[in-house]
C-alpha cells in the first residue's frame, strides 16, 4: 500500500489526473503516427533509406523550436499553448484524412505530413515536461515526469497494436482519423485543468527584467547560460548521443519486420507495442526507487542498458524473442525519457525551467542525423549490423562523457 502511494503520489497534486489524461492521448496520437509514418516511409519508397529521411523531417523542428518555445512558455500559460497544440493537432489529421481518402498521399506528401507533425510535437513534449513540473512541483519531479512516462508507453501499447490493425485494413486513412480524435479529446482534458496548476511551480512575484521584454535575447541569454552549465552540458550531449544512436533504431524497425522477422505492418505494430509494454515496467520500477536513489546515478545503468540490448535485438532472428528484447529496450528508453528532462530541470533556476527543456527537445533536434546515418549504413552493411553498431557506439559515448565530467568534478574541488 505504502508503494502504490508512492509511485501515484502526483495525483494529489489539482488538475494532475486531467492532465495525465491529455498525455496518454497525445502519447497514443505519437505512436500511431510513428508506426504509419515509418510503415508508409518504407511501402512508398521500399528502402530504410526513406524511412530515414521522412523520420528525420519529423524531428528536424526541434533544432529551430525546442529553446524559443521553451523560453516562451517561461512567460506564459503552458496550459493554454498546449490546448492550442492539440488543436492545431486535431486538425492537421483531419487534413490527412481527406487527402488519404482521395488517393493524394504518396511520398512526398508524407514527407510534409512528418514536417507538420514534428512541429506539433515540439510544442507538446517541450510544454508538456515544464507543465508537469509547473503541477507536481520539485519534491515529486521524478515521479511526475515517471506517471507522464508511463502514460505515453501504456498508450503507445494500445496505439501500437491498433495502428497496425488500421494501417493493414484502411491503409493511412484509419490512422490518421485515429490520430486526430486522440489530439481533439486532449484538448478538451486540458479545459477542465484548474488555471491555478499552472502556477503552481513558478514564481510569479519576480520583477519584469530586460530580458523579459526582448524575447530574441532572452532566447539567446537562455541557451548561453545553460549550456555553460556542465550538468546541463553533459546531459545534453547524452539526450543528442541517444537520439542519434538510439532512438534511431526506429528507422529500422520496419526493415526488421519485414524482412527479417517476415511479420508485416501487425508484426511492426506489436514490435512497438512491446516496447512500450516495456516501458511501462521500467518506470514501475523507476517510481519504486526514485526517492531513494538519485537520477544522477541511475544513467550509466540507462544508458548502457539501451544500447546493449539494441545490440541483443540486432542479432535475433525469432519474432517471440524479439519481442522480449524489445520489451528490454522500452524499459531503458522510458527511463532515460523520464530521466534526462527531470534532471536538467534540477539543475537550473525555477524561472529557467522551460528553457531547460527546450534545451534537451533542442539536443533531440539532431536525431536526423542518426535516422540519416542508420537508414544509409544500413543500404551498405545490412540492417542487423548497422543496428549493433549504433546500439554499441551509444553506450560507449554515454561512459565517456559522464567519465569526463566525474573527472571534472574533481580536478575543480
């Protein structure tokens, strides 16, 4: 009893459960345009290659949006810009929709599609993080960025096994209108979220600075200041080190299911909803401990974690032990998405918060470059072997940075 407390401890925070709600929709809105836009990427173009690039104009907004939407929501209701967000959602997949329906959507139309999607899910993740923290507050960080965790990957089970179903029976059509109900219903969750939640974690009685009238230069000073901060330095290289090596491993994914599992658009839709499933058992145990162990030390175990068992699932040839191995990959990938957010937070002033986390949505930006990389080497030395080099390369860049910031630490106490 005492446990289960303690892992649902943010829902004692007002408007919490609203806005867990509106993340488990969002999250199940990701998720289905992941599996159809990587599934689509690889039927119209019928190479990872082209997988690889519609995935990296997904991610590509954040290199531009992350820190401004970041330094924005700063000084303005995080709760509102995120309705907005879900708005501009709901109608874009509606807009999917039509264009699917009359046969409209091939390849380079998806690549807009991608386009627009990242652009949305900038704003949201990057909104989402400080909003959270804005509702919880410092003491249940942790466990308030675990529960939206585990909200985006108990969804993203759910969207994983249904976006398969839908992409194999209505093709992009059903996806996307699945897509689009899910972003106007968070919408809605997020009205009835009391206006005091957002105010909860900030502090509203500092005096109007400078910087606070020239948004250009209060974006500037923000990214200035915070990557001359190692923490944030380093866990910043980290987020970028995973994004590229990583997270990458999604471009692939289709090209493991059908070509070397040989399971289809269901197979790659039960690949992603045991990842997910997961990443539900990671953050059940990340919740169990997080107020005893700090964040800090809980990334090498991450971090090593991921890219090992990206080099396990490389190697397998059987679809029932590839799912088990892929279920091992979401319990590093949630952790590390609940992690790194939650401790750059930590490591700035309360009034820098949203920067924070534009910074490490800003470190994500450079995923193209992975989903580039891996969707090209794998064109020349196969899918397997390309993804055990990046599932290894991450877990080595990981242990030489956080080995080269200890070493720091202590030549300067």
């Amino acid at each position: 009893m005492r446990l289960r407390a303690e892992l649902l401890s943010s829902f004692r925070h007002p408007g919490f459960g609203l806005l867990w709600g509106s993340v488990c929709l969002n999250g199940f809105a990701s998720h289905v345009s992941t599996v159809s836009i990587t599934w689509l990427g690889l039927v119209f173009t019928d190479s990872p290659l082209g997988v690889g690039l519609a995935l990296a104009v997904r991610v590509l907004p954040r290199l531009v949006l992350a820190v401004p939407i970041g330094s924005l929501s700063d000084r303005s209701d995080r709760r509102a810009l995120l309705q907005l967000t879900n708005v501009l959602g709901s109608l874009s997949a509606a807009v999917v929709v039509f264009a699917s329906w009359f046969g409209w959507l091939g390849f380079t139309e998806l690549i807009l599609i991608a386009a627009g999607i990242g652009t949305l899910e900038v704003a949201e993740t990057t909104l989402v993080k400080a909003y959270v923290y804005d509702v919880v507050g410092g003491d249940d960080a942790v466990n308030g960025m675990m529960l939206e965790q585990m909200a985006n990957k108990i969804f993203g089970v759910v969207a994983g096994i249904s976006s398969g179903i839908l992409l194999a029976a209505y093709s992009g059509t059903g996806a996307f209108v699945a897509i689009a109900l899910a972003y106007g219903a968070s919408a809605l969750l997020l009205w009835f979220i009391p206006r005091v939640a957002p105010d909860a974690g900030r502090r509203t009685s500092d005096p109007v600075s400078a910087s606070d009238t020239e948004p250009p230069l209060r974006v500037w000073s923000s990214i200035k200041s915070l990557m001359q901060t190692r923490a944030v330095l380093v866990f910043a290289i980290i987020a970028t080190a995973a994004e590229v090596f990583a997270y990458s491993h999604e471009v692939l994914a289709p090209s493991f299911a059908r070509d070397i599992l040989q399971v289809g658009e269901v197979g790659l839709g039960n690949l992603v909803a045991a990842r997910n499933a997961g990443g539900v058992v990671g953050l059940l145990l990340l919740g169990s401990i997080s107020s005893r162990v700090r964040p800090e030390r809980l990334l090498p175990i991450v971090c090593v974690s991921f890219g090992l068992g990206l080099v396990l699932f490389s190697t397998s040839e059987s679809y029932v032990v590839s799912i088990g191995l892929i279920a091992f990959v979401g319990v590093a990938w949630a952790s590390l998405d609940a992690l790194l957010p939650t401790v750059m937070q930590q490591n700035v002033a309360d009034s820098d918060r949203g920067a924070a986390v534009g910074v490490w949505n800003l470190s994500r930006g450079f995923g193209p470059l992975g989903e580039l990389e891996i969707g090209a080497l794998a064109m020349v030395l196969g899918v397997a072997v390309t993804q055990a080099i990046n599932g290894a390369t991450f877990a080595i860049v990981v242990l030489v940075v956080l080995w080269w910031q200890r070493r720091q630490s202590t030549a300067s106490a």
